[in-house]
C-alpha cells in the first residue's frame, strides 16, 4: 500500500520499523521518517508531543481509516520527500 501511495515522483524509500512499546511514541526520535499509526492509542501519544504533527483529518473531518500519519513539525513546512508523500497521501484520499 505505501509503495503504490509513494509512485514514481516522489522519492521517498520506507521500512516497517517495530516499536518495543508503545509507550515509546512518547519520546522516540522520529528523525526524517514518517510514521503511520493506526489506533487511538499510538495517535493519543503523539498528539501530546509539540516536535511532530498529526495528520488525520482532510478538510477539517476525521480520516474514516483509522490511520494516522506523523512527521517532524518542520517536515510540515519543508518541500521534501516527507510533505510531497503526505500531500500526495491525503490528495488521493480526497478524490476516492
């Protein structure tokens, strides 16, 4: 599924990458990678961190996956691989 989001332009590689605990999303260093959570749990976590955005809702309503997407704040405001995936991510889901 990320390979197929990912396409051809945008140039960013990903691995499955297993936290010990989940409580480590309280502090893990997310460096330039993108993390994709899928349950209230791991996104509750991260909300309470100001170093990383949350990305779950398109246009001001809730993703209906429950999946979430999570990237350093300044990836946010950066034009890298990391906005253009999830600026593409939501784009797509906008158009299904």
């Amino acid at each position: 599924m990320v390979q197929q989001l990912l396409g051809d332009d945008i140039k960013l590689g990903f691995r499955m990458n297993a936290l010990n605990s989940i409580s480590n999303l309280s502090f893990v260093d997310l460096g330039t990678s993108l993390y994709i959570c899928g349950d209230k749990a791991s996104q509750a976590l991260l909300a309470q961190r100001d170093d990383v955005v949350l990305f779950d809702r398109i246009d001001g309503a809730a993703l209906t996956l429950p999946i979430a997407l999570v990237c350093r704040t300044e990836d946010k405001h950066e034009d890298g691989p990391v906005r253009r995936f999830i600026d593409a991510f939501l784009e797509r889901l906008r158009s299904a």
